[in-house]
C-alpha cells in the first residue's frame, strides 16, 4: 500500500481524533503498547493534582476527602464493560501476578480433592511460576501440568482442578477459545483461571457470556496505567460467598479499622484487597480507562484486524527473510502479529533505532502490537517499510544491537 492510500484510510477512520487523546513522541511508530501502553493526555495532569493538591494538602484528610479509599471500586467500574462483567466483581490492586496467585489458591480451596492445575507451554512464565510456588506452598500435592496449546482440550479431564489459560499468547498472539474451553473444564466439574494481559482493552472480553470463574489481567499495556501499574482480578458472582483470599490483609478485612484480631474476610471481592491501595498508580490508571470513553469495541476489533492484516501483507510482500508466527487468519489472534528471525532481537534494536519500536520475545520472536486508539494505517506502512530497510541493508548487524539489555 502506498503512503497516501494509508493517510487517506487514517483521515476516514472511526478513531481519528482518538490519537490526539495520546501524547506519544515525534517521529516514532509505536508497536509496544501490548507490553507498555501509550501515555493518555490528562494522566500527567492528574498525576501532579493527586501529588500536589491531594497528598500535599490534604495528607491523611484524602483519604476520605477525595475518596482514595474507593478509587479500587472507581476504577473497577470503569473496567467492567470491557470485561463483560459488573464492577462489583472486579478488585483492582496488586500485579498480575500476585492476583494469579490469589484467584488460583482461591479457586484451588473450591475443588479440594483435585490436585491438577492445567495450563499450556506457551503461557506466560510467571502464571506458571506462580502456580509452582503456589503448589509448593499448600504442600497438598498440588501438580502444574502443561500441554502444547492446541492440546489444552483434549487435556481437560476429572483430575482437574483448575485450567488457567492466558485468553492470548503473548508469544505467537493466539487465542484460546474462552467459552468453549471454559465450558469443557466445567462440564467435568473444574474451574477456569483467565489472564487477560493481552485481551483487556484489546478487544470485548466477555467473562460473564463464557461463565469464566476467576480471571486476573493487567493494567499496563492496553489499557494504558502506566509502567507497574495496578492489575485487576475477577471473580464470578457465584463464588463470591465462598470466596478465600490466601492473603488476609488489613484492606481485605470487613472492618479494617475496627483493628480486630481476629480476620474477617470483607463482602465479596473486596476480601481480595491486601494492603492500601496504590493511590499513585489507581490515579494514573483511572485517568488512562478515559480514553475508552465512546469507544464502540466492536469497531476498535475490526480495525486491530485491518491493521495486523495490512502488516502481514506489507511484511510479506517486503521481507521475505522473516516468518509470519502462526496463520494468516487474524480473528483466532489477538492484537499483535509476531514474525521469526534467528537475529530477532538485534533486528528490533535496529527497527528502534530507525523509530519503530516493537520487541522481541526468546527465543526468536519480533513482536509487533496494533492499538488502534493510536496506531494508523500510514504508520502500519512505514514500520513494514523500516523493517524491509533494516533487513536488505542489515543494519542490524552493528554489534550494539546484539547486546541484550536488562529488560527486553
Ligand atoms: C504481562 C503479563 C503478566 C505480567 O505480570 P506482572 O505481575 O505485571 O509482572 C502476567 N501474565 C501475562 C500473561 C502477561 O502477559
């Protein structure tokens, strides 16, 4: 496709005036915001009034005077309909992965005679290592069991306790059927652990159309909270009663300042609170879901599609020396689009280095995110063109690129 053809397709786009709502920097193509969402404006904004005006005047008084205590509950109503789900059965707080871990021994304390937590070799590492931990932990002869992804079906039998699936791999970017698998686990009497890293704010989740019974996610990527910002967990209506939270903090207490001894678990999800909330990170967060305001998902799917669509095309057609990770038939895919490269990672620190910032995933994958809130046809185009650039000049093959960094 031809610039001018991808600037006209940007002019007429449903979400044109939405990437004004981003501050993104000059001269960039932004394919991360699946690992690190874009910066919304007005976050900075509320970040130095919560800073300024609430922490610095207010001190202790902010907690009830600008309601910090129920900026959890704010923020999970803001969640919900992205979800698919109400707002009381959402908490928000904590990581990704300790709300794995809570939300598995939770579900784990529902089946206790079953021993088997089933999940695939392409989840992402820390559920997995959380499950581990986790079985170590109970002491009860709990046991991680992985298949390969396309045999997590035929995998579900009675031995199972819990299948926890991330809906999306984050790795090759497909996706797991959610009400179909989540309504094999049941019909043998096993329970359902969704992560929605790279679903929430990706697309409609639907957890309470699929009956999923726990679900954890993560509020840095789509949904745009900032670098560590609070995570969510999601808990069935259902459960809610019989519902055990392994960590009984304080803030999950029915009455944390009654300061009793002995632990009453709060209503609901609420129990699943720990600690204080992170004003900080909730204010950030909050502010982020604003940009979701108006936003038909329906629509933002649809163009996610044509988007990882155009980029197969425009990456097939340019550069023939990379793989395309999976099918061509984006709608068993989420919002990114994965090509494989034995030099991946020095070839995604020269596609930075031209502007065009994805990453790269061992142990040979280039990722490549598509958040259409602010990503366009004409930069879809231009990162193809960048990537052709680097692979027939071989710029990646200057040895600064071939360092790995801390994080990559
Ligand atoms: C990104 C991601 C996480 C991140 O977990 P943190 O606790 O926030 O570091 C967890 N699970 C999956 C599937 C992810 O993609």
């Amino acid at each position: 496709m031809k610039l001018a053809e991808a600037r006209d397709l940007d002019q007429s786009d449903a979400f044109a005036t939405k990437r004004a709502q981003f501050k993104l920097p000059e001269g960039v193509v932004y394919l991360d915001g699946n690992s690190l969402g874009a910066l919304p404006r007005g976050v900075e904004e509320a970040v130095q009034q919560l800073v300024t005006n609430q922490w610095g005047k207010s001190l202790i008084r902010g907690w009830n005077e600008h309601d910090w205590i129920d900026l959890p509950e704010k923020v999970a109503s803001k969640l919900a309909p992205l979800l698919g789900t109400k707002a009381h059965c959402i908490s928000c707080g904590d990581s990704t992965s300790l709300n794995v871990f809570k939300t598995l021994a939770a579900a784990l304390s529902l089946r206790p005679a079953r021993k088997i937590i089933l999940s695939d070799t392409g989840n992402f590492p820390t559920d997995l290592y959380m499950a581990q931990g986790l079985s170590q932990l109970l002491a009860q002869g709990h046991e991680l069991k992985t298949v390969a992804p396309e045999d997590v079906a035929e995998a579900i039998d009675e031995s199972v306790a819990v299948l926890m699936l991330t809906q999306v791999d984050y790795r090759s970017g497909k996706l797991h059927p959610m009400a179909e698998l989540t309504q094999k686990a049941q019909a043998v009497g096993a329970l359902t652990l969704w992560d929605l890293a790279h679903s929430a704010g990706a697309f409609q989740v639907e957890l309470d159309a699929c009956n999923a019974d726990f679900a954890v996610g993560c509020g840095y990527k789509y949904l745009n909270g900032g670098p560590g910002a609070p995570a969510f967990c999601y808990v069935a209506e259902r459960h809610h009663k019989a519902l055990a939270s392994p960590l009984s903090g304080w803030m999950g207490h029915a009455a944390p300042f009654a300061f009793d001894h002995e632990y009453q678990p709060a209503e609901g999800v609420r129990r699943l609170r720990v600690g204080t909330p992170p004003i900080l990170g909730l204010t950030a967060l909050n502010r982020a879901l604003d940009v979701y305001d108006g936003v038909d998902m329906q629509e933002l799917r649809k163009k996610a599609l044509a988007l990882c669509d155009l980029f197969i095309e425009e990456v097939q057609t340019r550069c023939p020396q990379v793989e395309l990770v999976g099918s061509k038939n984006r709608s068993a895919y989420g919002s990114q689009v994965s090509f494989r490269h034995e030099s991946g990672y020095a070839i995604v620190q020269a596609l930075i280095a031209e502007g065009v910032i994805g990453d790269f995933r061992a142990p040979n994958v280039m990722r490549f995110g598509f958040t259409p809130l602010y990503i366009g046809y004409e930069d879809t185009v231009k990162a193809a063109q960048t990537l052709q650039q680097v692979l027939e000049e071989e710029l990646w093959r200057q040895p600064e690129y071939m360092t790995k960094a801390k994080v990559t």
